[in-house]
C-alpha cells in the first residue's frame, strides 16, 4: 500500500480497536536489555491515544542506568529537539497532544531512540505520524539505534518508503523482537 494518508487512517482505526478490544502491555525483549548500558541516552516518548506505551521500556532503561529523554516539538516545521526528561518534573501540553519536558530542559542527542509508529514492515520500514519529525532526527543522530514500538496489529505487508525515511534497526510489539 503506497498512500500513506489512506495506510495511516486505516492503521489508526485498526489500533484503536486492537487497544480498545484488551488491555495491552510489553514485556521487555532480553535483546532490548542486552542494548542498555549505564549513563545511555534513551529517548522515549509519552504515548498518544491508542499508541504503544513504552513504558517498560523506559523502566528497563532507567532500571540499567541511562537517561531518559523526550521528544520536544515547537510545530510542524521546526526539527524536534530531545530534551532530559526527570521523572519528577511534570511534562507540559505541546503541538499535536504532545506531553513534553519543559524546554529549559537539558538537550541531549540519543544513543537509542524508542519511537512511535503508525505502521511497519518487515523491512523495518516505517509510517509515522505525517510530519517527518523522526525522520529528521534520525537524519541528525544517524549513530543512534532506532527501535520502533507497535502493536503487532500495525504491522503490514509492505511499505514503500521515500528517499528521507530512515529504517529503523529493530522493533518491538507485544508479541515479538523484529530485526534482521
């Protein structure tokens, strides 16, 4: 499927229900664990409706030592900065239903990026949210490691990515580690 406005509202819809339908929960892949080290840059982000909620993952990551970050967004044009995320800090309304650090946060550049997705193939191609926030920063911190999160429900057969969309390296669904 090649129109990504139509592949977008279809997986939207298809997700909402999957999430509505049980609750959902990751369990953290053993090779996730095997990625984190101690004073890692992990950034994250806070789900929106219906999207994966990493936040085991960011648990396993605070539990190995690293920082955690988040995405910062100002609008649709401007890149999106990953800013310190402290736990005990609370996170502000951004664009786009964002919750985000505050940003007189600490920026930091990743090692590992946890992000959010609309679709995906086994390819470890990716569908975001339209606006090539991510892409941008993948762009920006091409050493980081990229792992998508999704539910299984978001995978399809094939995606057809354009010349600026960066492969992630690996994904995690409720049911499985994909890499290749």
């Amino acid at each position: 499927m090649t129109d990504k406005k139509r592949l977008r509202a279809e997986m939207r819809r298809a997700r909402d229900a999957f999430v509505a339908a049980a609750p959902r929960a990751f369990s953290v892949p053993a090779r996730l664990r095997a990625m984190l080290r101690r004073d890692m840059i992990v950034a994250a982000y806070m789900p929106i409706g219906s999207e994966a909620d990493p936040a085991p993952l960011v648990a396993a990551a605070r539990a190995a030592g690293c920082r955690v970050a988040l995405p910062h967004v100002v609008d649709r044009e401007t890149a999106l900065a990953f800013l310190i995320w402290d736990e005990n800090a609370p996170l502000l309304d951004g664009p786009f239903r964002l919750r985000q650090p505050a940003e007189n946060a600490e920026p930091v550049t990743p090692d590992l990026v946890l992000t959010p997705l609309v679709a995906f193939d086994r390819a470890l191609n990716r569908v975001g949210q339209g606006a090539g926030h991510y892409d941008r920063a993948f762009a920006q911190s091409s050493d980081a490691a990229r792992v998508g999160v999704a539910w299984s429900i978001q995978e399809v057969a094939r995606i057809d990515a354009d010349p600026w969309d960066a492969p992630l390296h690996a994904i995690v669904t409720e049911q499985e580690w994909i890499t290749r």
